[in-house]
C-alpha cells in the first residue's frame, strides 16, 4: 500500500512541475505533512521556501540581544513560529498555513514517540500547546497578498513578544523547566512523558 501511495504522490508531483530536488525533500517529511503537500500540490513549493526563510531569520534573531536566544520554548521558539505563519498567510492563505501548522505538531508527536529532538528537546504537549498558540497569533499579524516589508514584520513580531502577546515555557536562569507555582521539574520525570508539569507563561515572562 505504501508503494502505491508513494507512486500516486511522484505522479501527482511530477504532473505540475515538482523538481528533482524538491521531490527529494518530499520523501524526507514526516507523513502529516506529506498529507499536506498532496492537498497543496500548487502551495508547497512556496511553503517550503518559506519554512527555510523562516528556520533563517529565526537563526539570525537567536544569534543577536534582540530576544531570549532559547529556541527550545523560548521567545525565539515563538518568534520562529509567528514569523513562519505570518509570512505563510502572505503566500499561501490563512487556511493552508493554519493546516500546516497543524501537521507539523502531529509530525512532532511523531518525533516524540521515537524520542526524536526539535531544537535540543523531545517533543510534549506544553511545546505544542505553545507553537499552535504562537502559530495563531502569527497568523493576525498579515493578509494574504500584504506588500509588506519582512523587516517591518520581525519587528512588529519583536514588539509582539517583549510585549507578553505570545507564549514561552517558563524556565529559571539556569534553563530549568519550573511550573506555574514555580518549583523546578526534575529532569527525569521529563523523560518519556508527553504530559507534564512544564507551564506556558506570557512571552515577556523574566527568569528569575
């Protein structure tokens, strides 16, 4: 069966120009997500440049005292994921964005069932509660077809975070996972654990 469906999506691919080198990026996602491309065969070469812009930018935000430089549920984990949606709402639409967005989080509780690591960290459900609340308020920030400057955007995104209008994890100086009464959590009861006691906080949230 996964021979046919495999044969179905070179096809379906092929048929409207999909290339050699985005074809192989293609056998490389998770299966969420190549659900997704075979819905936006037309959207996903576009959403793949993006999704690399995005990985960028947010690189260049983590090397620089703009924010938190913690890209593992940290303010520049929630400016990768703002930024992403936003600049997929320009190219792509509202909705396409929003369902990749959602097929990404399925793919990460995918990693977190074979322990694979996102930026450092095992998947949970707080991290993806975080990103799909990030993931919306990326989303308010454009329109479909904006000419709008990218600089401009990672500002107002900027602004955005330090403003408490997105979500981090609450951590200590030390980068210790704490909860919401402020008691850290030992690193062992993490392991393995898709729930735990880890607490999403405002994104203007200060380790103490």
């Amino acid at each position: 069966m996964k021979r046919y469906t495999a044969l179905f999506a070179f096809l379906l691919l092929s048929s409207y120009g999909f290339g050699q080198s985005n074809w192989k990026a293609f056998t490389k996602l998770s299966g969420p997500k190549k659900n997704w491309v075979i819905w936006h065969v037309f959207k996903a070469k576009k959403a793949r440049q993006i999704s690399l812009e995005a990985r960028r930018v947010a690189d260049s935000i983590k090397n620089s005292p703009l924010l938190d430089r913690d890209p593992s549920g940290g303010q520049v984990d929630a400016f990768r994921h703002a930024y992403w949606m936003a600049r997929l709402r320009q190219e792509i639409g509202k909705n396409a964005a929003r369902s990749l967005g959602k097929a990404h989080e399925k793919e990460n509780y995918n990693d977190f069932l074979k322990r694979r690591k996102e930026e450092g960290s095992v998947p949970d459900a707080i991290s993806s509660e975080m990103d799909l609340y990030n993931n919306e308020i990326g989303l308010s920030f454009t329109v479909k077809n904006c000419v709008c400057p990218r600089e401009g955007l990672i500002y107002k995104i900027i602004n955005a975070i330090k403003a408490g209008k997105l979500k981090v994890i609450k951590k200590n100086k030390d980068q210790q996972f704490l909860t919401c009464n402020d008691a850290v959590i030992p690193e062992e009861t993490l392991q393995g654990a898709w729930y735990n006691e880890k607490c999403l906080v405002p994104s203007n949230y200060r380790n103490r």
